[in-house]
C-alpha cells in the first residue's frame, strides 16, 4: 500500500516536471525566437513564470520523497539489527564458555 501511494505521487510528479519543461521548451525555441533579444532575452525574461516554478518545485519534491524513502528504510534496518532475537531452539547450557 505505501509503495504503491508513494510510487504514484513519484509518477505525478515526473508526469508534471516533463510537461512543464516541454512547453517551457516549446515557448523558448519556437515562440521566444521572435523576441528582441532572441533565445537569451527569452531566458533570462523568463525564468521565473509560474509554470517553471511549479516544475522545479516538483523535481525538489522528488529528490526529497527519495532521500525520504532512503532514510526511511535505513531506519528500518537499524531497527531490526537492534532488537533482541529470541530463538526457543536454541539452549544457554549446549553453548561452551570462552575460557
């Protein structure tokens, strides 16, 4: 169930990131041609739109779900590796002592 919620919102994301970046492609190549000052004035003109917020807000988003997930899962290990392991099949008395 987590990672099908988690890989999901990874999809939309990614989903959103390359959208974004094809129509900031297209307005930059193909529309912001005619520009005064060309490609560069478009560029620097340009860069803070809405549409290239909300795509590199979305890849920020991204890089934290994974370090999120990463820590998550080293959390989980040191968990495990700290508790107690009882075993019923194993004796103290069958072990010899170190001398």
């Amino acid at each position: 169930m987590f990672f099908g919620i988690y890989s999901t919102v990874l999809l939309v994301l990614l989903t959103i990131d390359i959208s974004v970046n094809a129509v900031w492609g297209e307005l930059m190549w193909i529309n912001g041609r005619d520009t005064p000052e060309g490609v560069l004035g478009y560029i620097i003109t340009q860069t803070s739109v809405w549409y290239q917020t909300l795509g590199s807000t979305t890849v920020v988003a991204m890089i934290f779900l994974g370090d999120a997930l990463l820590v998550r899962l080293i959390f989980f290990q040191i968990t495990l590796k700290l508790t107690p392991k009882t075993s019923s099949t194993a004796s103290s008395s069958s072990m010899a002592p170190i001398t």
